[in-house]
C-alpha cells in the first residue's frame, strides 16, 4: 500500500489543498439547477435520461445546460447517438431520489419527462442521498490526524456501526420507489439503473497526494462504501423489473489514482476537463458502454 505525505510540510499542503478541492467537489460535482429536456438522435425510439451529476457530465464540453451542468457528450448522449434514439435529457448535478418526484430549484420533477410512449429509461441515482460529496470531504478534511491510518472510516464507525452503510440501506426503499414511478409513468419502457463508476482503487492501494487527499487506509474504506452502494442499486433494480448496468467493472484500474493518462475518473484536482471526483469524457465513454451492454444483452 503506497503512503506518502509523511512530512509535516507536506500534511499541511495537503490539509489545505484539501479544504479547497472538497469546496470544488461540492460546488461543481453536486450543484443543483434548472433542468431541461436535451433532444437528441433521429431515431424512432424515445429515451429518457434521469439522474445526478454522474448522468450529466459537469464540466465536460461541450455543456448545454449551465445550472444542471449537463454535457453533450454524457453517457446517456452517447447511449442515444449509437441506438439513434430520440432522448430527452433531464439528468442533473445535485438531483437526488427526492427530485425525481418534486422540481429541483426552477426544474420540474425529473419523472415529469416520462411518458407511455417512452421506450427506454436510464437513472442514475443514490449517491446524493447517501452524501457523497460531503463525505469526501470529511474524509479528506481527517487525513492530517492520521495520514497513514483511517481516520475516515473511524469517524464514520465511531460507536460500532457504519454511518454510511447505514445510509445506503436508507436510501434502497427510495430507489424502489423511484424504479415503481417509472414503470408507473411508462409501462412499456426498458428501465436501466446505471451503477457508479470505480472511484477509488479497487486493490484498495492508497494515492495520498494533494490531489487525492485522503488517508492511506481510507480509501480502501471509500471503495467499499461505493461498493455497498452499488450492490443495493443492482438489488433494487432487479427487484423492480429493471435492469442494472454495472460500470464500476469495467472502469477499474482508471479510478482517480491512474495517471492522467488512464485515468477516466478525475481526481479533486481535474487533469481534464471534468468535475473533481467525476467521471471525464473517457470515463462517460465507458458508462455509455456498459449501458449500451446491458440493453444489448437484454434485447438477444
């Protein structure tokens, strides 16, 4: 496992380019908006994109939707141009489970996009009700207590329960809910929950740096987290009639510890174009793989 920052000077650069980063993540990775539909393709299949900041793809160009932080070349734009669909984007940074039913800043509720005539339904969804980003930066903001430790996950386990799995299984019944809407909504439409992408190294191997400022045995801890999570998204969809479109397997080893040039998830001092913690327009590629996958395999 690589340790670094051992230095005192060091622990402070990284304490706080920490503080700073972290306010980037929550700023720009997590923002709310106003949503709006994106059409795309010439096709004669209607596909409605809903979710977070994962689906939208903030900062990656081109953006056509400043307040949602919506790009052209997100997953579900790409998913569209290859199945030559109509799509109706209303993905958007900040959404969480609440927004799919209830308007987000000036946005209507994310559902409100859906149809009876709507074939295809990609969600993005959960990370936002869990947390995310203000978890990491609670991790990042610990690390100079014990740079070589976990100090994140003894503040999350403090007391002899896992705050966060806790909140991933709060969160499943929501996600239930939300699949039910959309089948409700558009009852002839294939339903796709898309997982995240693998964030972290998946040998739970540590990158401390000023860019990825997390303690050395954290961020084994921050992938299991992501993990856990994902695992209640694939159970939910299968539970729900829906199909879930796993994209950490195929992301892994490009995780924001790569270097730039493999790396598909941004670190919280983006290389690319692409919000801190976010997947880039490689890494948006490579969900729109693993959707395009997973609609192939159900359609055989």
């Amino acid at each position: 496992m690589k340790r670094t920052l051992t230095r005192p000077g060091a622990r402070r650069r990284a304490a706080l380019g920490a503080a700073a980063l972290t306010g980037m993540v929550t700023l720009l990775g997590f923002g709310a908006g106003t949503a709006g539909a994106s059409p795309a393709g010439h096709g004669g299949r209607d596909h409605v994109a809903l979710g977070d900041s994962y689906a939208s793809g903030p900062l990656i160009p081109e953006q056509v939707d400043a307040a949602c932080l919506r790009s052209s070349h997100n997953y579900p734009s790409l998913v569209a141009a290859r199945t030559h669909a109509r799509l109706t984007d209303v993905s958007c940074s900040g959404a969480t489970t609440a927004e799919m039913t209830a308007p987000q800043g000036s946005a209507p509720a994310q559902l409100d996009a859906l149809g009876r005539g709507t074939d295809l339904v990609t969600l993005s969804i959960g990370g936002n009700d869990i947390g995310f980003s203000s978890v990491i930066a609670t991790c990042a903001g610990v690390t100079a207590s014990d740079p070589a430790g976990a100090p994140c996950r003894a503040h999350f386990t403090a007391g002899g329960h896992d705050q966060l799995a806790e909140r991933v299984a709060r969160t499943a019944p929501k996600v239930a809910e939300v699949i039910r809407g959309i089948h409700r909504r558009s009852p002839h439409a294939r339903v796709v929950v898309v997982g995240y992408p693998d964030l972290f190294p998946d040998d739970g191997s540590a990158c401390t740096s000023p860019s990825t400022p997390f303690a050395a045995g954290d961020f084994s801890y921050l992938r299991d987290t992501e993990k856990t999570l994902n695992a209640m998204l694939a159970t939910q969809a299968r539970k729900a009639g829906a199909r879930y479109a796993d994209t950490y397997t195929p992301t892994v080893g490009h995780d924001m510890c790569a270097p730039a040039g493999t790396r598909w998830i941004e670190s919280l001092a983006p290389a690319s174009p692409a919000a801190p913690a976010h997947p880039n327009a490689r890494g948006e590629e490579a969900m729109a793989g693993a959707v395009l996958r997973t609609v192939a395999r159900h359609h055989r």
